[in-house]
C-alpha cells in the first residue's frame, strides 16, 4: 500500500512535512514554541521538543481565527489571521496554535482540510490499508522501512494479537517477496491480509458459490434474498453492489463478486446493522412539537461535574454538534451589567451570557435544520434580563423566534418543519400568551421543581449529609421578578408549574412545558403511567437529572421515553450507557434531533401503559435472536507489551420494563484480533416501536470488574436483519475503525 500523503504533495502539504514553529496555547500565560511537522505517514502531526503527536484521524474540524476560548483570551496579542484551533472528536480537549506568520496558518489549515476531506472520502479498502500503514509505522522503531519477523512478533501483540508462531512464520516467508528476511510496507500488508482471513466469511461465501470461486449475480441474489431478507429488486440490488465494491476489474465483466468484494460488502455501511434508510430523514417532521422526543442537554455549559467542573461554549458546541435541538442555560447576575452563565452558588467557572447565545447562533444548524429550544434557567434581576433580551434579539436576529408563525394565535403548538432555523425560547411568560403585557414585572416562582423532598430519603443511602445541606441550598425556591422584554420573546415553549395531570386536562394550553426531576416523573409514571401518556400526547413535557447528581452523572432516559416525555435532558459531557442510549436513539431520521413518537404515545386518549403492554390494542410481541459470530481487530486496552484482551459480547435490550434484559457470550482467551464465539442470544421484545439494542464488547477479569472494550447501540426498529456487521463506538460515542463484530440478525413475530 502507499500512504495517500504520497499522492498529494501539494505546496501546503511539503510545506507542513518540512515543519513550521508555532505557539502551543493553553491558556493566557501558557504559550510555548514548538515545531510542528507533519510525519511521513501524511495522518501524523508532531513536535520534536517533546514527543507528543495528533492524529488527523482523530481531527474532526479545523477553525480559524479566535474560535475558541483560550485564543479569544489572547487576542489583543495575536491576530486571527495567525491563530487556528484543531477541534478533535469525542471529548478531548482543542488545540490552539498560532503560526509565526499568516501564510503559515493559511498553509496549515488548508493543508490539514485537505487531508480530513481524504481521509472522509476514502473508500474502505483505502481505510484497511491505511490503518495496516499506521501500524506499520508504529512497529518500524528504527524507521528503516522494513520489519523482521521478531518486529512483527512484536507488532502483532501491539495489534492485541496472539498467535501460533510457526503459522505466523510461514505467512511472514509467503509474503517476503523480496528474500530479505524482512517486510516492507506493501510486503507488510499482504502478511496483514493473509493473517486476517476471515474462516467465518470465506464459509458462508462457498456456501452461496456456484463454483467456490465467486459470487454470480445469480449467487448474490439468492444471499441478498435469502439471508438478508432484500425481495425487492434483488437481482438489479446484486448488480450494484458487484459494481460498487467488487475491487477486480476481470470479475466486473463477467459479472461477479470475489470474496474480497464480498467482504468489502459485509463491511461497509449497507453491510452495516443500522438501516442505512433511516440514516436519512425518513418521517413525518410536520406534526405538532409534542408529538416527537427532542435530544436534549442539561447543564450544556459544563464540560465537567456541576461543582467545580469547568464552563465553556464548548460545551454548547458540542451539544449542537452530537444533535442536541434544546440546551440548557443557567444565568445569573454578572459584572459590569453583563449576565454570566455558570453553575450557581458552586465553584464552576463563569462564562458570558452573550458568549454563550453568539454561540448557539453560530452552531446551531450545521447538524440540523430543524429548531433549536433555548431552555432558560434564570436568577437574573430585572436590569439584566433586560440585557439579556438585547442579547438574546440583537445576536440571533431572525433565527430568534420573536412572535406566532404567520401571525396566527398559537393554541396549536408548529411542526418541526414549520420551525427549521428557528431558536425558540422556553422560559416563564407574563400573563397568557395573548395577553397585553404592559406590566414591567410580574413575581412568579421558579420554574423548576426542587425535589427537596426526595433529598433527605436519597441521602440516607449516600450518607452524605454535606452534600445534602448544598443541594438544599442550591435548589431553594425563591420568588422572582420577570420583564416584559424578555418574557415578550417567548412564544411556544412557556414554562408553568405542575399541579396534576386533572389540572393540566381541564387548564393548560399545548405551548406550556413543565418540568420535572427525574425523581418527581418517575413517581408520576409509577403512580399514574397512562395519564403521563395522554398528559405528553398533548403538551412538552422536560425531565432533567436531580441535583443530587453532583458529579454530572446521569438517569435512564429509556424510562421518560417510554411514557412519552419529549425533552429528557441528559449530561451530554458525561459517557457511560446512558449517553450511548441516546445517540443511539437519535441515530436514526437523519440524525436530525428529532423522532416521530409512536402513534400510541400521541393519542390524547391512549390507554397505552409502560408497565403493561399487554394489554394495549396495538400489542405485536417480536422475537429477536442475534449470533455472535465473531469480532475484528478490537482495540487493545493495556499498554503493557504482553496484554492481550480477553473478549466477551454483552447484548442488553432497554424498553419497556417487560422487555429491559441482558445477555452474553463466554469470553475468548488471549484474542482481540479475530475471536470466534459464534453463540446465539433470543430475546422477547414486547414494545418493539420503543426498545433500544446495545452490544457492549468487554474484556473478562475473573479477579475485578470487566474493562470497557467499545459499544453500539440502534433502535430496535433500526435493525438490518441477515449477516451484518457492527461498527464499534469508544466510551465517548466515537469511531474506533476497523474495530467491528460480525453478527446474524433474525428477526420474527412472537408466538
């Protein structure tokens, strides 16, 4: 193979090859020379003062100019024109760089851009090989371009490998071309390609083979037909998919797929299990608000815990970028006028509140055109909400949503197609929303529910009575005064307290939300799931995590979905399944923010009970059986030279409580590379519209809890059946190629 870097030698890329000084910025009083040089592999960034590299790999975006906090806080030292920030993917922390002259950051950041957009349009054989070319690098220590066998011995325990060494020998000589003993790169991954043959593949491949050589459009559509359960169209389906990824011109003419194509095919995105039509916006986006769950955040601005973590617009950057249509935005008295946003009465930093909302406008429809709730957590005095609304008016301008759709009276809450491009803001309203709203201030309560009931029972369990008294004195409610020119900028999302789900039947219009604790609305589910239900069917209803959450963690949203609550606002900064659930659910419709509820969640009238589903009408049990047949190249967790993982698949399924269950293969000795479990897992699934798959690859310890090895998580209704592979997700929710399990999907009506 050849690295790509090869094939583009523009002047940018010689030009970051040969290496440029910047300053590396961490903070105002942090800033240190270092050459920065682009490594041979064309995916590596590094600096010589101190080994330390980036791999563009990991790189998800490049921004120019004072885009972030840190170069914000210099920029009266140096100019934008010279500064640009590397924004990586999961939740690492940006790199913030200036260059010693204008052309040299320009040089830098369409460089780099060049090779993310390479490295995006890469095909998956390109991927594979580069990804053997990485490692490749990794093992050459003495960068000589060659490795021997000990080398590859050595390499292959890196790659979490552990093999027979008289079979790995024998491969090594095979792929020695060259009769020196050692391997160069291409050498190198022709020995990669032979070691990773796929038995369970090359098996099910002959099983379908006319001949044992190659698929014809015959074979291929029997497969397609058969196993991957494709009727329509499946002999023109088979034609497209030789002529897409069969890599041999000659089996193209005949036409036909070779095995290598057919891997290629079970590898790629429609090899996948996510159904690549739902990776589009495939429903209904014009019904009211209500009628769809929202993905949505708590506490955006912190990147850490809600004591002392640190605030930032990053928080809300991120937030936007994994999908999220309403986060949230704590304000509070600031300096020199100026609202702040934080985290109050803790020890969390403060940001600006014009910051924060210059923000959101700037990022809140690159992922999604559809509508972005500004969720208001207000403790501001009337002088600076006032500020606020300016802010909020002057920063935003049409985005902001200032008045009724079309001037019509909004009994009706709009679709989310009406609203795309729009901020909406929930917050508290004087009066009724056609009010006349001469008054300057009204005195109302606080929005939000305080739950200081549940603390003193919650509390016994954590012994902590410190951590009760703050979480007392931080959720106390207070009696606060509204203006008119921030309460006249709210329109569809006004804020009301909770009295009973009889008073909200017989009062409450669909522009209200309430909000509850994750306490406070399990307690309702418990008590009364079906009125919850008709309760959501009509109006936004938020659940957000209790305060006793002090470290940032988070609640089962599965629970608030299951009854139908819309907007259940999670920590988005911190991992951990919760999260893995819901960008899982949100990866479907486009990934847009926003899914259709089942049509018994939207029935005013819905007799629909979580606890019983049973006994609904629209009752239509499935059976989910799913072999675990084998895994690739999972990643290896120790950085000890002799530790090899020890893999296990866990599959657990989150729905309605009849359906929460969980269920795992044996663990594999000493192999991350390619283990075979080949064990099938059956599972009943009562609601299937609700229920949400995770397989979760673990490495065994029978002396301690298991190590986290990568997760995946899709609706249920999302799931491709047939032979499909599954691309494996770090603890942060991003890619860790070419980690994957390879499965069989069968899906069937319950008897």
């Amino acid at each position: 193979t050849h690295c790509f870097i090869y094939k583009l030698l523009d002047d940018n890329l010689q030009r970051m090859m040969v290496g440029s000084m910047m300053r590396k910025v961490k903070s105002r009083t942090w800033k240190k020379q270092r050459h920065f040089r682009l490594q041979e592999d064309g995916l590596t960034v590094g600096y010589k003062s101190i080994f330390f590299t980036v791999s563009l790999c990991d790189v998800e975006a490049v921004r120019e100019g004072h885009q972030s906090e840190i170069l914000l806080s210099i920029a009266d030292e140096f100019p934008p024109d010279r500064c640009f920030t590397l924004v990586f993917r999961g939740r690492r922390g940006n790199l913030d760089l200036v260059a010693e002259t204008a052309a040299e950051a320009q040089a830098w950041i369409h460089g780099i851009r060049t090779l993310l957009e390479n490295i995006e349009n890469m095909g998956e054989s390109e991927k594979l090989d580069q990804w053997i070319c990485d490692w490749f690098h990794k093992g050459d220590k003495n960068k000589d371009g060659r490795m021997n066998f000990k080398e590859v011995r050595k390499l292959l325990k890196m790659m979490n490998m552990d093999m027979n060494e008289e079979h790995a020998l024998l491969l090594f000589t095979t792929a020695d071309k060259s009769q020196t003993d050692s391997l160069n790169n291409e050498e190198f991954v022709q020995f990669y390609k032979m070691l990773t043959e796929r038995e369970e593949v090359v098996g099910l491949f002959q099983e379908y083979s006319s001949d044992g050589e190659k698929l014809s459009v015959c074979d291929l559509e029997d497969f397609l037909r058969e196993e991957q359960l494709e009727s329509e169209n499946s002999q023109q389906r088979a034609s497209e998919l030789i002529d897409r990824y069969e890599p041999s011109d000659g089996a193209k003419t005949l036409p036909a797929m070779s095995i290598d194509g057919f891997l290629m095919y079970l590898c790629s995105s429609e090899g996948s299990i996510f159904n690549l039509e739902h990776k589009g916006i495939y429903q209904d986006m014009t019904l009211p608000l209500c009628h769809y769950f929202i993905c949505s955040s708590h506490n955006t601005y912190l990147l850490e815990d809600q004591l002392r973590g640190q605030s930032s617009v990053e928080g809300y950057i991120q937030a936007l970028k994994r999908g999220c249509r309403c986060v949230e935005v704590d304000c509070w008295d600031g300096a020199n006028g100026e609202p702040v946003v934080y985290h109050g009465h803790t020890l969390t930093s403060k940001i600006l509140f014009k910051d924060v909302v210059a923000t959101v406008g700037n990022y809140a429809f690159k992922v999604s055109e559809h509508p972005v709730i500004l969720s208001l957590e207000n403790h501001c005095g009337i002088d600076q909400q006032r500020v606020m609304a300016m802010h909020l008016s002057s920063i935003l301008g049409d985005k902001l949503l200032k008045a009724p759709l079309n001037g019509r009276t909004p009994y009706d809450l709009p679709s989310p197609e009406e609203l795309k491009g729009k901020i909406i803001l929930k917050w508290k309203k004087i009066g009724g929303i056609t009010d006349n709203l001469d008054a300057a201030e009204e005195d109302v309560s606080d929005e939000d529910e305080t739950d200081k009931d549940n603390f003193s029972s919650e509390d016994q369990n954590h012994g902590n009575k410190v951590l009760h008294f703050m979480q007392c004195f931080l959720f106390q409610k207070s009696k606060q005064s509204l203006c008119a020119e921030l309460s006249d900028l709210v329109v569809y999302c006004k804020s009301v307290h909770f009295r009973s789900f009889e008073h909200s039947r017989i009062h409450s219009k669909p522009i209200e939300v309430s909000s509850f604790s994750e306490f406070k609305a399990r307690k309702y589910l418990k008590e009364a799931g079906t009125e919850f239900v008709r309760h959501n069917a009509r109006q936004l209803t938020r659940v957000y995590p209790t305060g006793m959450r002090t470290d940032s963690s988070n609640f089962c949203p599965q629970e608030m979905w299951n009854i139908g609550c819309q907007i259940v606002a999670l920590n988005v900064q911190t991992a951990g399944m919760e999260m893995d659930l819901n960008d899982g659910f949100f990866r479907q419709n486009g990934s847009c923010g926003y899914i259709l509820k089942p049509d018994f969640l939207r029935k005013p009238e819905s007799n629909f009970d979580p606890e019983r589903p049973q006994d609904f009408e629209g009752y239509h049990p499935q059976r989910l059986l799913i072999r675990v047949i084998s895994g690739q190249q999972l990643p290896k967790l120790s950085k000890k030279e002799g530790s090899i993982v020890d893999p296990l698949v866990k599959v657990e399924i989150y729905g309605v409580p009849q359906d929460q269950a969980k269920q795992e293969t044996r663990h594999i000795d000493n192999n991350g590379f390619n283990p075979i479990w080949n064990e099938t897992l059956e599972f009943a699934i009562h609601t299937p519209d609700l229920a949400i798959v995770r397989f979760v690859v673990e490495d065994y310890d029978k002396a301690s809890r298991n190590d986290f090895v990568g997760q995946y998580a899709l609706p249920f209704k999302s799931i491709q059946p047939g032979y499909r592979h599954i691309h494996l997700l770090s603890k942060d929710g991003t890619s860790i190629p070419p980690s994957s399990l390879f499965v069989h999907i069968g899906i069937t009506e319950a008897s």
